[in-house]
C-alpha cells in the first residue's frame, strides 16, 4: 500500500462547553456563601457590573401549577445612589445586627483570676500562664519539672497553682486528661460518689463497654449499683468548655422555603441574602459614542459576561425551583408527616419529571439546604434509598426505617430490649423485608449499641 497524505471530509456531534456554560454549572453548585463570595469577586474584576447589598426583604417567590406563588421577575435593574433613609421593620436581618460577644475561655478564666484576691503578684503570673497553656479542650497536658523551673518555684507550689485553677468555673478546666477532668466534677459534687470515683478512675473502658458484672462483682455492689454509678457518670460534661470558642459562628442560610398553606405548599426561593447585580449605565451609553475600537471592544466584552452572570443568577433560581418543586410533589407525604413519610428517591426520578440531565440536578441540590414546616434539611436528605414490602408494591425509605428503629428502640422493655433479630420479626409483620444484618447496619449507623449493652438490671 502506498503511503500518502490525502483529505477526508467526517461529520460528527461533539458537545464543547462554553465559559457561559462552565460558569453556569459553577452558579448552580455554589451554596448561597459561596455565591455571594463568587458575585463580589466578580464585582471587583468587571468594572461594568453594580452590585448593591443584600435586600434582606421579602424573598423571590417563582410560580408553578398546583404550587401556590408569584411569577418571578429577573430584569436587569440600573442602580443609583441612594442617600440614608430610616430603617423599617422590612430592612432588619437579624445576622447583619448579631455582635459577635462570645466570651472566650481565656477571658472567662483571667476575669476570675482577677478577682481571686488570696494571690500574691507571682502566684497570679503563674496562674496566668497556666491559662494560656491550656488546650482546645481546658487540658492542662504540660511538664509540671519544666514549668516549675520556669518560675523558679517548686513542684509542690506549681501544683498548688494548678488546684487553684481547677477550682475556676467551669469545673474540669485544668485536668490533665478525660479522667482527672471527670474525677474533678466528682469531687465538686456533695453527694456520696465512691463507687462512680471508683469507676472513672479505675474502670472507664469496662463502663464504656458495658461490663457491669465484672465491677459489680470487684467491689461486692449489685449491678443495678453500678448501672446507677453510669448514669451519674453520664451525666458529667466530658468537654466543659465546648461552648467557648474563638471561632466565628457559621450560620446555614436556607436556599429555599416551603410553608404549608391551605391550597398547596409555598415554595420560595431565597435571594434576599445574595447582592442585587445590575450594569453600569455609563458603559452602555459608552458603547453608543463609538469611541476608539479596543476600548469599545473591551467595553462590550465586559458587558457580555455581566449579561451572562445575570443570566446565569436567573437559570440557577429557577433550576432550584423546579427540582424544588418536583420534590414537594414527590415527597407530600414528607411534608405533611416529617421523616416517618419520606419516600425512596433518586436524582433520576426527579431528573426525568423536569427533563434536565441527572448530573443538573445533582449540581442543583448540592450544598443546598431547604426550611420547611418539619425543620432545615439539606436537599440531598430528600434522596434516599427504599426496601420493598411483601406485596412488592410500595416501598419504604431506608431513612424511615431508621426512625421507626429508633422509635422501637426507645419504647423497648429496658430488662428485655429487642435483639435485631426481633427487631427483624416486627419489620417482616408490618409487610417490610429486611434481614437481620440490615437492621444491625441502621442501627449501628444511629450510634444505637446492641440489645446486650441496652440492657438495664
């Protein structure tokens, strides 16, 4: 065969994804923090674009059949400057008005320091170190020999500042260890607490896992004794300073609303806490005036991806209301009973209802959360998986399955709990398959232990 150069004319599909498009998938997968903090960065790189703050007013509301709401209105809005005007009722979001005030630790522990009068001048330096030495969880977990040398002060005066930091509220601040900071609640409590100091200090392992006979039969006490011991023990805070925190509170902002309404369900898709994007008048009229061709160039490419973005702000709401709305159809059981209705569910069943691909829809209610009359839920709670009952017909959600495991538990016979296999029976007589080590698997994920360790003497 001879060997040669020749053309060949081929017709092909090829999908190619555009910026527009690229940009128009990140939109849709960004969270309401996220997006906020995408416009404001490309407020800042488009001179064309306008971005005003957050209405904080009352939310874009779209409309559907069957699902009461408004039409939604995405124009691009000019903008220009206001003056001050009073504050209404409708301007107040109670974020924007919260002062960060969270005390932390450290200040807590120095404003009692300061007046604990029985110290010299050296003794409260000492202290003072001791508290900025302590960890994220009020440990003390630093070499005595080395801090006493430090100060020049002995072991036994080091010690004696650090019995006095553990008398400071909260108690258990200052232990060396889990142990030493349950044993110091111990000791603050009046009552006779020998057998839980006993426990803490010697047998805390065994008491985790449940080894009441073994203790029971060490000390000559009974095991409801020791059952009791566990629940004084329980109800010790093992991390007393967990709600001290120098970290900013995060706050999760709902990206939609159901409310519940005699006719049907509202659904509104929250913008009131993202920027309002519009463009500059100036650029346009620019445009008009024909001035020299790179700069009119630059200009109209400015435009055309301000145009895009707003575009792109416009398909990401009403995405999210479609797929939104699909699932309140889908899931109206849900909505009117909580989580002991929620249906088995999957990205493609909702895809195929609204025609958009299932990876949109997977974009779509990712990082999203949605209020509704049972509470804020993260939209992928909504998709989950199902068992089928005997007649073959419906179908149970393995997180309704759950919750009626959970249920069963806390309503068990605490001398005799159910084991999974009984567990098991009670599923198969209400119509639902499922194996025994199914229900283990459920109840292990609802950090549930066995019906050995449940037992109560």
């Amino acid at each position: 065969m001879q060997a040669g150069f020749e053309l060949h004319l081929k017709q092909s599909l090829k999908l190619s994804l555009t910026p527009e498009l690229q940009q128009a998938i990140n939109i849709l997968q960004y969270s309401t923090h996220e997006l906020i903090d995408f416009l404001q960065e490309q407020a800042n790189e488009n001179p064309v674009l306008e971005m005003a703050p957050a209405a904080n007013g009352p939310h874009t509301l779209l409309s559907e059949p069957n699902i009461r709401t408004h039409i939604m209105d995405y124009r691009i809005r000019e903008t220009s400057p206001k003056g001050n005007r009073c504050s209404t009722d409708n301007d107040f979001n109670p974020i924007h008005n919260y002062s960060c005030t969270t005390e932390t630790l450290e200040a807590h522990l120095l404003e009692q320091l300061s007046l604990f009068r029985p110290l010299k001048d050296s003794e409260t330096k000492i202290v003072e170190f001791l508290i900025g030495s302590l960890n994220g969880n009020g440990f003390l977990d630093i070499d005595i020999n080395w801090a006493a040398s430090l100060f020049s002060v002995s072991i036994e005066e080091m010690e004696t500042m650090i019995q006095v930091l553990q008398t400071f509220d909260p108690i258990g601040v200052g232990a060396k260890d889990l142990t030493d900071c349950l044993l110091l609640q111990i000791r603050n409590q009046e009552n006779d607490n020998r057998l839980p100091y006993t426990i803490v200090e010697k047998h805390l392992t065994d008491l985790a896992e449940k080894r009441y006979r073994k203790i029971a039969d060490l000390y000559k006490v009974t095991i409801q004794e020791v059952q009791e011991a566990g629940d004084f023990i329980r109800t010790l805070n093992p991390r007393p300073v967990s709600h001290f925190s120098d970290e900013m509170i995060h706050y999760i902002v709902p990206d939609v609303f159901v409310e519940k309404e005699k006719d049907g369900y509202l659904i509104t898709v929250n913008d009131g806490f993202l920027p309002k994007l519009s463009i500059n008048r100036y650029y346009k009229d620019y445009i008009a005036m024909k001035h020299e061709k790179r700069a009119n160039d630059y200009v109209k490419a400015q435009l055309h991806d301000a145009q895009s973005l707003i575009k792109g702000l416009e398909q990401r709401q009403m995405t999210l209301y479609k797929v939104t709305a699909t699932i309140v159809e889908a899931q109206q059981e849900f909505f009117l009973r909580g989580m002991a209705g929620l249906k088995p569910m999957t990205l493609k069943d909702i895809s195929e209802k609204i025609q958009l691909h299932e990876s949109t829809v997977s974009r779509a209610t990712s990082n999203k959360y949605i209020q509704t009359p049972h509470g804020l839920f993260k939209l992928r709670n909504f998709f989950t998986r199902g068992l089928h009952h005997v007649n073959g017909k419906d179908c149970e959600s393995t997180t309704t399955i759950k919750e009626k495991i959970k249920v069963l538990i806390a309503d068990e016979d605490k001398i005799k709990p159910f084991s999974d296999q009984k567990l098991c029976q009670i599923f198969e007589s209400e119509g639902t398959m499922i194996s025994r080590r199914t229900i283990a698997k459920y109840r292990e994920d609802l950090g549930i232990p066995g019906s050995s360790k449940r037992r109560r003497f």
